[in-house]
C-alpha cells in the first residue's frame, strides 16, 4: 500500500475529509496535523489528507463533489 496525497487543508477541514472518505469506504489520514503544536503555530501549517494510491480517483471525486474545495 502506497499512500498519496490528495491536497493540503487546514487542520479543521483535513479532519472533517478525513471523516467524509472514511464514510464513503475510502480509508485516510491526515499528516502533520500535530505539527509545532508546541511552539503556537498549529494553525498555520497545513495538513496533508492521504489516500491509498488506489484510491485517489474516488477521492477526488468525492473532494470536487464538496462545496469550498
């Protein structure tokens, strides 16, 4: 299992997609969404949503279908 990435978010929205892919059958992570948590810059780097490889054409799909994406 090669895992892609499917676009940057911030840290709210990547966890909502997160969400969205899983309900769909479409298993995902977000990475980075910890990242500087420590020194206040949380918010300010953004999170990657990854996919299987295998997946990234549904995904895509289902992330085109969501209004402000």
């Amino acid at each position: 299992m090669a895992l892609a990435e499917i676009g940057r978010f911030n840290r709210f929205e990547a966890h909502i997609l997160v969400g969205r892919l899983e309900s769909e059958g479409i298993p995902a992570v977000a990475f980075d969404a910890e990242a500087s948590i420590a020194d206040g810059s949380a918010f300010l780097i953004p999170v990657r949503v990854m996919v299987d490889e295998d997946d990234v054409e549904a995904a895509g799909a289902i992330l085109r279908g969501l209004p402000d994406f």
